[in-house]
C-alpha cells in the first residue's frame, strides 16, 4: 500500500479540504474509519442520498418551510379584486378578533356577544339579498366568506349562517314587503338576531316535512303549539321563525315569534360535545299566540321552507370546506415545527402522506363548491346539487380532521393547537341539514329515479 | 263483466273475509281502487314483499328488539365460570355506579373521587401480581377488565390502568422488596394512587429513550430537573414514579416522588377534548431531591422501562375494544328506537350497514385481542404483537365511534345518549402509549428486518 | 255493530270505488283482512309510506329511469360550442367503433390496429401542438380528449398518449427544426407510430433520474446499451424515444431509435393483468448504433425530460377520470335494469349509496381537473399541482370501480358488463407515470419544504 | 488556530483511524468538507441517525431479512400435532405442484385437469364427513385447508370446495343411503367430479328462493326446464346437482344430473376477469328428464338447500384468508428484495405502512375465522356467525391485495408476481355465495330483529 510518505503528502491535501478542528470533534463521537469503509461501498444514487439527507439535516434548523396556505390551486385568482379585498377583509377579521377567543368561549360553551357589533360592521350580513341595506353580492361570495369564517371557527360560521341565511333568508324570500322592511335592516346590522325554529324532537331535519307542532287559526290570530330542538341563537334571538302544520289545512307554514311572547320558551342544550360555541334551544311552544301580521306572507306550505333550505344548504358544504382548511393549515404548520427524532415531523414519509391525503381532499373540495356556487350564480342549482356537495365536503372534512388531529399525537387532542375543536365540531356539520343518508337519497333518487327513502 | 248479483254475492263473501269498519275508515283517508288497482300488477314476489312490509310495519310499535350484546361470537365462553362471574360483577358495578355520572364529571373535566373506595372494594387492582394483596389473575381477565371499563367509560379505564398497570406495575417489576412491600398493598387497596412520569412536552411516548428530565446523583440522595406532559393522575396521585436520564452514565433511572416533594409541581391540562375525566398533569421538578431509597432498585436503563410498557400495552388494545363495545352497543339500542319516516331506523338498509360494519370489526378486534393475551399467558407476547393489536384495535375504535355516532345523527353530538364522550375518547386511545405511526413502524421493523423510524 | 243492510249498502259503495275482479284475484293470494286490520294500524305518515310504495312498485315496469350522465355539475357547458363538438364527435367514435370490440381484443391482449386509421381522421393527434398538422387546441381539450377515450377503453386512451403526448410531445419540446419536420406530420397523421422509452426493469418511473441505459459517444454517433420495460406501444412502433444516460458527462440524453436498427430488440410483455390492450414491450439495446442526427436536440439532461413528463402528466389523472366515468356510468344503468327482489336495484338504499359515493367522488375529480387544465393553460402548472390531481384521481378511481363492480355482483367479473375491465385497468394507471407514494412525496416537499423521498 | 504541527500530528493519528484509499476515492466524489462541516451540526440524536444509516445502507447488500410468515400470532399453535402436519403437506403440495404453472393456466383460462389425482391423493376430499372414505377431521381443518389451498391460489380453492362442500355435501347431507354409497366413494377419490347448479342469470345466489327453473313430476320421473348460470366445475364434472322447484307444490327440490343426460347442456363463460381457473358454466335444461332415485332424497325445500350453504360458508372467509395471506406474503418477500434510491423498498416508512395494514387485518381475519370454526365444531354456527365473517373477511381481503399490488408498483400487474391473480380473484370471493350486501342484511336482521331485505 502507500508508503508513509505519501500517507502524509495525502494528508496535507485532505487539510486544505477539510476543517480539521470539526473532524476531530467528530472522530471523538464517532468510529470514523467505519464511516469511510461504509461510505465507501455505497453506489452513486446512495451516494447522493446521503449527501442529500446530510446536508438536508444540518440545514432543518435553519429552514423557512414555505408559506401555509391551503389554496393550493390558486382558486382565489378567480375572484374579482374586490371580491379578493372583502375575503382578505373578513380573514383577517376572524384571525385578529375570533382566533384569540375561541378555544376559551368553546370550553365554556358560551357565545362571544361581544364579537357581534364587531362581526356587523363588516358589512356583508344578508350576503347576496339585494336592497335592506344588504350587501348584494353573489352567491360565490357567500361560499367563500362561509368557508373563512369555518376556517377560524365553525361555530361563528354557523352562527352567521343562521342569521344571514336561515333566518333573514326566510324573511326575504317568504316574507311580504311589510315584513321585510320591519326585520331585514335591522338584522343586516345585527341588532336584531334571528333564528330558525323547524327541527323537532322526533322528526330530524331531513324528515321535516312531518313535523307536529301545530298552528291553529282563531279569530285572534294564530295558536302554536309543540317543541322545536336544536334551534340555532334559539336562547338570545330577538326573533325565531317557528315552522309549524296548520291544524286546518295540514299546510307548514311559518311564523315569526318575538322572544317574550309568553306562551314561548328556550332551554339552552347543554351537554354538546361540537359547535358549543353555538347557542342550541329546545324551544316549547305552549299556547303561543302569534298575530296573522307575524304569519310569512308567502310561506303555504313545506315547499316553501324548501325553497330557503336550497338556497342556504350550499353554505353548509363552503362550511366544511372552511373547516377542513382550517385543520390542515394548523396541522401543517405544528408539523414543521414539531421535532421528533431530531427532525421536524413535516421530514417523515408517514406525516408527508397525511398532509397530501388532506391536502388533495382539500383542493378537490374547493373546486367542487366553486363550480357549485358558479351553478347557483346561473340559476341552476338543485336540491341533488347542494346535497351530492354538503355530502362529499363534510364525509372529506372528517376525514381531514382526524388526520390533522393525528399528526400532532397526544397535542391534537388539546384545544390550544387549533385542530381538536374542528374534530368535534367537524361531526355536528356532518349531520346537521340532513344527515349523509338523507342527502345521499336526494341524490339518489335524481340519479336512479327510485326514491328509497323508505 | 259480473252483474250486480254475482258483484252482491262476492260482496257478501268478503264481508266474511274483512273487517268492514277498518275498510271504511281506511277508504276515507286512500284511494281504495288505485290500491287494489296497483296492487293487482304485483307478481308474486313483490306482493309477498308487501305483505311482508305490512304486517312488519303494523308490528313495529310491538316488536321487542333482540338483546343488545357486543360479543356476537361468545368470546366469554372461553373464560372460566369464576372468570366469567368476575367479568359480570364488574360490569355491574361499571353499569349502576359509573354510568350514571359519567357524562356530568367528563363535562366538567373532573373526577369522580368517590368512585375510588367503591371501586378498591371489587379487589382487582394489580389484576395479575402475585401476593401483596392482588388477586393474582391471568393476563386475558386484564384484557377483559379493561374492556368492562372502557366500554362504560375510557378514562376511569385509564386511571386503573395507570394505578393498577403502570404505576403498581413499575414497582412490581422494578422495585426491592422492601420498596414493594412498602407500596403495593396500599395501591393495592386504592389508599394510595400512583402515577407514572415518562413522557415530556417535546418527547413523545414513543420516542421515550430520548428523555430530558435529568437525575444527578448528590452526596444526599437525587436531585431531578425537568418537565413532564400527560401525567394522568399527576394532580392528585399520592406517589409519582418519575423516569429521567442519570446525568453521570446517561442511563434512563425511574424514581418515587412523593406528592408534597416541594422540587415537585403538577398543574391540571386544561383544554382537553377527550378522556375529559382523567387528570393529566403537567409536571415541573425544580430541583426535585429523592432519596436514594426511592430509587426504583432495578431500573437501570430505558430497557427497564420498555419492560414495563410492554405489560400494559396489550392492555390499551382491550381498551380500545371496550370503548367501540360501549358504543356499538348504545348505538344499536338507540336504532331500534328512535323512528323516522314512520319506523325505527334499525329498519333502514344504510343504518343496518353501519351496524354490521360496526359489529363485524368489533368481532374481529375481540378474537384478536383474546388471541394477544393467550400469547401473553404463554410468556410468548413481544412488543411487536401488541404494537400490532394496539394499531388495529384503536384505528377500528375509531371507525366504529364514527358510525356510531352517525347512526344517532345530530343526537350523537349530545353526550346523554352516550356516543359522544366515546367519539372524543378515541382519539386520545389512538395516540396514548406510542401513536400509530410508531407503533407501526414497530411492527415494521419487525417483519422486514429494516427500522425506518429516522 | 253494523247490521247486514247497512252492511250490503256500503259494500255497494265500495264497489263503485273497487275493481272488484282485481279484488277477487287478489283476495286468492293473500289475507284480504289481515291486510286490512294491518293498514288500519298504520298511523298517517306510515300510511303515506306504504301507498307510495304502492303506486311505485307497480310502477317499477314502466318506469324510465333518468338519463345516465357521469357529468352532473355539466362542466361540459364551460367548453365552447366547437370544443363541446369536437368533445362529442370523439364520443361517438368511441361508442361506435371502439365499444363494440374492446373487451374481445382485451380478453386476447390483442392490439386493435384497425383502429389507427379510424382514429387519425379525427385529426386530433398532437392535441395542443402549433403547426406540424397538429389541432393546437388548449390544454383543456387535452384533458377532456383523453377522459372521452378512456370514458370507453384506457388502453386506447393510453395508446393516443404515448403517440401523441410522450413520443411526439418529446420531438415538439426537444427536437431541432429539421426533427420536428421529419417525424411530426407523419406521426400527426398516425402513419408513423411512436413510443417512449424511459422506465427501465429496476428503475420506476418516479425514480427515472438514476437511469442505467448507457449512450456512448463515438466517432460514427452513438451506442446504447442497456434495457427498457413497459414501453407502450414498442412492439409495433416505427420509432421510439430511447432515453440514456451518456457515459462521458453522465447526463441523460434521448435517441430516436427506429424499429429496423439491429441493436434494437422489442419483446412483448405477455402476462399483465390490466391494460392489456396496449402492447407493452421489454427492450433490449445491444451495441444499437444510433446517428447523431438522430439524437433529439435539445434534451441535455434529465431535466429536459422531466419537462415532457410534466406536460403529459394531467393528462394521466384526465384518464383516470375517464376510466371512473365509465364504470360509474355503466354501474348506474345496469342497477336501473337488473332486479332482485322484485324491483330494480338501484331502489335500494345499499346500491344507492354506492352510486352516489361514486358520483361524489367522480363530480369532485372532474371539477379538479378542469381547474388543473386551466392552471395549465394558464402557463402556471407546477409538478406538485400535477402530482397532486394525479394522486387524488387514480386514488378515487381506484374506489369508483370497486364499487361499480360490487352493485353489479357476480355480473361484474364479467368483461361483458364493461366494468371488469375498468377495475383492473385502474390499476395500472394507479401507478404508472409515478407511484402514488412518488406523487405524494412530490407534493410533500413542495408543502412542507422538506425531502422525505430517502 | 492550530499550527501545520499539530496538524501533521492528528493528521498521522488520524490516518491510524482511517482507511485512506478509502477516503481519496470519497474525496473524489463529494465535498468532504460540506461533510464534515453538515455533520459537526448535528445534535448526537441525528448524529446516530446518520450513523446508523450509513452502516444501514452499507449493509443492505448482506441483510437476511425475517423469514415471510403470515401467521404472526401463531394460530397454527392451536392445531394438534397431526393436524399441524396436514396443514404443512398441503401447503407443500401447493407450493411444488401448483405454484409453478398456476399463472399460465389462469392466463389462458383453462383447468390443469393433471392436478385432480394427485390433490385426491392428498387424501382430504369430504374433509369433514364421516365415512364414504372420508377423513372425518374437525371444521377447523376444513377451515385451514381452505386456507392453504386459497394463499397460493383461489381457484383450486374453489374448485375444491365445489367437489367436497357443496356437491359432496349436499349428497352427504340430503341424500339416501344409496346415493351415498353411489356417488361419495368415487367422489371423495375425485375419481367423478360435482358440480352443485343453484344460481340463475335472473336469481343471484342470495335471493336464491326465488328459483325459476322447473322440476314436473311424470310417470317416467322428473323434466326439468331452465338455466342456471355461474356454476363451477359444470362443463367437465361428471355429476351435476340441479334445485329446482317443483311446479306442483312449489318446493325446491334437489336432483343428481349426469354429464351425458341429452337434456343437460353447459357452455363455458368465457370473459371472466377473475377466478380464471374456475370453469363457470351457463347451463340449460330442456326437457331435461331424471329418474326419482336421483332426486336427492332428503331435499323437501329450499330450507334444505339452505342447510348445505350454511356448512360451506365458513369456508368462503377462510378462502379469504388464504387469498389475503398469499398476497401478503408475496409482497413482503417483494419488498424485501425491490430496490429503489438505493435500498430496498421495505425500508421505507410508506411501504411498512402498507405492510402493517395488511399484516393487522390479515392477523384480525385468522382469529376471527379460528373462532368461527371453534363456534362450528361445537355445533353453534349460526347464519349471521358465518355472514358476519364472510363479510369481514371479503372486505378485508380486497384491501389488502389491493395494497400489496400498490407496494409493487407497476409490477403488481403482472401475474408473474404473484398478486395480480388475488387481486382479480378477490373480487369474485367477495361476491360470490351472496355480496356484501346480501350478507350484511343477514347479520342486521340477526341484531336488530328487522328485515330490510325489501
């Protein structure tokens, strides 16, 4: 072999390469021939692969991983710059006001009424109504500002949902000029708070057209009588449209029902284990008379309802969509930050495959509510449109949840890491406005022509 | 056609044949001859299909559901008559003590204190130890018990398993004699609760052997400094069992701290979304001092400690089981009841399949975790099979939870009907005592030669 | 109760509202009043159940069931009327020249050579090329192209892609003027079959920079050595691509090889289980003499490559939907005929939530990739926007065809039934042009900056 | 820093560490200061890290990787030493005479007809009867055997659970002492083969009381009129059992149909995607005449029948199994060996998260069937016993072939293999003796007392 003399010329050669104070630290840790015999047999690709990994390791600590955004396909592009200012205005709403608050207001299940005024001077209550001081928007729009407002916290979503949407979108859609004038304002500024009485006890919400609270009509006006359960803002609403069967006609129609009417009550719900930032009555309505001027003009019969349900069940699936991003953001971010094995988790295969399993849900569920408000923006959406979407989105949003809750371990169950409140709050979405099942027949029905109902 | 005779004559005949005051009324609310008409185009199999439906729909009201039971195979017939009787006591205790009060405590995130004497008094804690006052069982009744537990409530399963498993166990295993004679009957006997200090706010329990807290031996005895995560008991437990990384020989070393060490700090995890009942702690040792006595004798490096998570951790497969038991089981009796469109739902096709889903993965959980604890009996568990249960049992856990929840639709969400605590649950089963990811490296590793966990 | 007068009278009313002969025969089959006593018990809505599945039943004969379209959110209306034509014209090629005979040459591993002629005077090879004969239609029309064709047979739609995309796209991207002038008119017209040799027996296609082919340098041009598997259509092709790493500088270079060279040697694959339509060859390249004017131009190193890949690759996940359209819409029909139980399938719950899962998942892959496409048309497609759609794409495909193939029970492992075939082609193109976990690993480091393919 | 002294000093010490030549040729490839330089960054948990994968990757070459054994908790344990022998005779059979041309046959469709007298060798046929030749063992190893043949091919699997389960059986079962003696001797030898014809084109093997095909009762005897279709082994075996009903009294009767009887004509099906092995015939009956002794005497109804399907159906989830395993089998000896980056796959975390899914299942599906069958042996098997594990089984199955041919990437399509074939063949075993479907309303009816078949 190579004699001393040229072990030594060789080893000056390597001294111009090498810090050599580095190298001896190292050799104290490490048997540093085997690293060169082992180095030495790997084949080119191995080659690079450890080098690679190598210079990949000393670099985590100081790597910026690239910004999080859940937008993947650029979908916001499709927006009109104004459109684009109103969903950055509202962001950063939700992320300066809501974001702080939330874990806290959910633990207590109570309602942040001080985020109210606050949420009103946005402007955008009564998204695409047009006149009474709403903002009269398209559709789009009220998908995308659903799916912000989600992607901080469901519950405010919902909230806003049953204001803007159920409750004002029933005054507006069935109810006379009169009505409108009287309520509509006063609600787009949230001082008025609306909610929407139609699930009973018995009869779930996709089944609404048997529902058994009663509406007799008297010389005076109107009697109610029966129970609403899981009536939304139910416990502080100023007004709550109440869905009830006249007794004479076997017709549901509506009714709007003042908070201190005394033949009506709302016990809050209490043990919720999703969206308890969301304030659920069981309403009894005893006796409860309502005057024919606070009957909806135009609501004869469940058809009508129907007619509000349609136009605000495409929110529920931009609500899971808000949901889903806002786990997989947070998931994405702890997992870059999280070390395990002296690594961050976002280096692992196995974390890798869960983010692009969420991610790739994600991204197709954005571009399945984009083309669904786009056919509503024609004038064609269906029932088995909204229903094939509130489907998919919510089934891919539990999906997403517990996948972004799996990432961080044992934290995922902690509300401080932002994912385990939309594990929870991901199960209410997924039922509520029709069950999967329900929505799946709907579907169903439009595509066989068989209704399997029953 | 038939003359008005021949039509009287028949006429006659079928007043024989029908209950004429049951026809009329019912002709008052359908079309009689449409019926008949329609009824007439039926072949053979769709009229016997009809008739099936309706003497099944007019029963409905009468019909008595069969007995709700988890165990379709009859996995208990595999246990001895004392075995079995044990088996049923317990579930009774569970049954008439613990449900009752379950959901109030795990609302609130406390404990059931009182529930403690009762449940010494059933004389299983330390299941399978010999002498100091434990009964002395085989492995397959610690499987059995944990799974009584959990399928009432998973976090008072836990608080055994950490009293009774880790906790008890540590010592059993670890401990001199005399540590063990000065212990055991007191934690035997629930006057002393245990906890057990391994994992830490940045090194999960799968990652164990890169702990932080760190021991330095004195002239006095020990002195410990570091922080703990997830200390379930911590808050309240008489003696801690702390493990940490001997400064001088960099071996992991177990220590008992007793509850009023004043280097000793535990405060309440507060935000937590599951086993809401079960006090996890976070643990802070400011220079903690231990005598050398309360040094576990035998502990002398993170492969003691390994000895015993793999004790318990078959345990957390029965777990698992006896929670998706829980909920399977409260999900198919509340499908035999609750009704919509006019019948109990058990009667629908696409709750029928979430059912059997559930059941069939129940069936196959069982079988394996009977399997687990045989190989434990024989001396022949390694960490590899229970990691493997562990991964199965807890990601079917999860699955059942899920459509158990389903089945219940918006009333799953509410804790009363007993679904929910156990879909929240769940999730902190699949990732206590090593995540799936780890665990399934472990397996990994085990059928293909190769680690792959960095 | 009721006297024989009064009894006769309203027996004569009921006749006026009964078909009594229906009756009488209907009174022969069953227990006229038990069913009566047992409607009778019914309260209203299970009343209303019952006559409505009644009057449906006896419908089931006559009923039309709707039309089949797998297009349900109609993203064919974003097309323009001339690209909705061509769209169509394809189709019906497809239906009406393909369908016929595929599962036969399927069933034989026969290529359908017929064909070409029929297909080139579509005139729509080189899609989105600029002159050369080529249609230069956007990306979009690409996607939508191949989704037809594989809407009726994959093998067909991943012969055109290899022709058209991978072979000619090659000499577009990477050719010299007099290249382009040379191969692409004839290979336009498709009297000059094209293939792509890049995969090798131990490297995938995901891992093609480690190329073990070898191209050497000499003075009459170059040699190449070395193996190539799964080569589309290089049994029967006049020239195809070789791609080869250059022994002097190491770098990846690509050689138009044509079928006569001596040095060249096509093996067909005999034993594949999906796409056996397309006859893929395994390679052998013994000292093949290539000129250097047959060398492509302006591929200089794997990167170049790399750009050819990417340009095809949304194509890939467009097929993929294709494939899933057509076992769903082949799934859907069957369900409305075939009947069990005296009714069509597709009345049943259980079968409909097949359906819509598969519609679900097929609406939400469509919406998808019309955005890739328009990403691509944009000039903003990354590898990671690619990869990502390929991945959720196959992935959903994968679950479209298994449950195609479940409604249709036994029927479905028959070619004849147009499912069988699918399912197994899905997975082939589940993993070709990238592995799922390739793809994933490619999004991953995109999201979390971090390289975990070693 | 330090002088060229001290340098030359270390450097000499250092070259007693290091393999210079070694290090030159290093030097000659990379950076070695980059090297030195990343790796003096790393904390000592990387840097075991690195370490260990360095010495990891040197020592692919040599690595023995664990023997491949799908029975991971050792069931075969529980078997006697006798019946443990059998098990492993059989598999070798399996292993030495079908393994090596079970890919050709499946390819081409056909039966390797020079199997029969060396399986009959075995001696095994009518595994559980008594008498007639037969072994008379335990349910268990039929159970088992099932499983053996099934892990290296599902057609045999097939073929033989139609001679000795269903054919045999049914003789064995509902035949008179004469039939017996006639047909099982020869039968048990596989010296005569049977068939067993219940499944109609119109009549799915789960609806199977809705029979259509005629049996008349004449002077002469019996005609018979209809077809049958999907009926294993009918175009070659020598005795075909046909259910029919009796037009007289509308009960479904069994008869004993020879090969030769002018009546009886069998076309093979043709376009099959799975279970290539098996030969299906679609059989029909003209006028098809059969002496009363061969009308299977103890057949009154279709009760009866449903008597033999009981018996066999355990064995489809034990043929499940054994579909499962070998798949599982084969991938993990794949993976071992597959490189790619330059070491073998089954060192990748993606990878051994497949594997452990499949291995978890699998293990899950052999307890549950080990009790299955200990439920039979002690005469307790219920319907909705076997459906729930065939259910579970079949459902299994198809995902973990799935995974196993997704680790073999592109490779996974192709028979050679040994994944592809399972891939097909599971989707037969999942339809076959009643789908998911069918077999789940079976257990939902067990459990929640309703029929939701209609």
């Amino acid at each position: 072999m190579a004699n001393l003399f040229q072990k030594i010329r060789k080893g000056l050669q390597l001294y111009q390469q090498i810090d050599m104070e580095a190298l001896e630290k190292l050799a104290a840790k490490v048997d540093l021939n085997a690293v060169v015999q082992n180095v030495s047999k790997l084949d080119d690709t191995q080659l690079q692969g450890v080098m690679k990994l190598l210079s990949g390791s000393g670099g985590h600590k100081k790597k910026v991983p690239p910004p999080v955004d859940g937008d993947f396909y650029d979908l916001a592009e499709l927006l009109t710059p104004e459109q684009r200012a109103l969903q950055l205005k509202v962001r950063a709403f939700l992320e300066t006001e809501v974001q702080p608050i939330v874990n806290e207001y959910w633990l207590r299940a109570e309602f942040p009424y001080e985020l109210i005024p606050k949420l009103a001077a946005l402007n955008i209550c009564g998204v695409t109504y047009q006149g009474y001081g709403c903002p009269g928007l398209p559709n789009i729009m009220e998908g995308v500002l659903a799916m912000e407002m989600a992607r901080i916290d469901a519950s405010i979503a919902t909230f806003f949902g049953v204001q803007s949407g159920l409750a004002m979108g029933s005054i507006y859609m069935l109810g006379s000029e009169e009505q409108k004038q009287q309520w509509l304002p006063a609600m787009q500024q949230m001082t008025c708070i609306g909610a929407f009485g139609l699930t009973e006890p018995e009869v779930g919400s996709g089944a609404a057209g048997g529902l058994t609270t009663t509406a007799k009509r008297t010389p005076e006006g109107w009697v109610l009588n029966g129970q609403k359960k899981w009536i939304g803002n139910a416990t502080f609403a100023d007004v709550i449209i109440i869905w009830a069967r006249d007794v004479d006609d076997n017709n549901v129609k509506g009714f709007l029902v003042k908070k201190d009417n005394p033949g009506f009550q709302a016990i809050k719900m209490e043990d919720k284990m999703a969206l308890r930032i969301v304030q659920n009555g069981l309403i009894t309505l005893t006796n409860c008379q309502v005057a024919e001027t606070d009957r909806l003009a135009k609501a004869n019969s469940f058809k009508d309802t129907a007619e509000v349900l349609r136009m605000t069940r495409a929110g529920v699936a931009w609500e899971a969509v808000g949901c889903a991003r806002g786990a997989y953001e947070n998931a994405l971010a702890y997992t870059t930050q999280r070390k395990q094995f002296g690594k961050p988790i976002a280096a692992f295969q196995l974390i890798q495959n869960h983010l692009v399993e969420m991610l790739s849900n994600l991204t197709a569920m954005q571009t399945m509510v984009f083309r669904l408000s786009q056919l509503q923006d024609e004038g064609r959406l269906t029932d088995e449109h909204a229903s094939l979407a509130k489907v998919f989105c919510t089934l891919r949003t539990r999906d997403i949840v517990s996948r972004a809750r799996e990432v961080m371990g044992g934290n995922g169950i902690l509300l401080q890491y932002n994912v385990a409140r939309f594990v929870a709050d991901a199960e209410a979405i997924y039922s509520y406005e029709g069950t999967k099942e329900i929505n799946s027949l709907i579907v169903g029905r439009a595509i066989t022509g068989f209704s399997a109902f029953v």
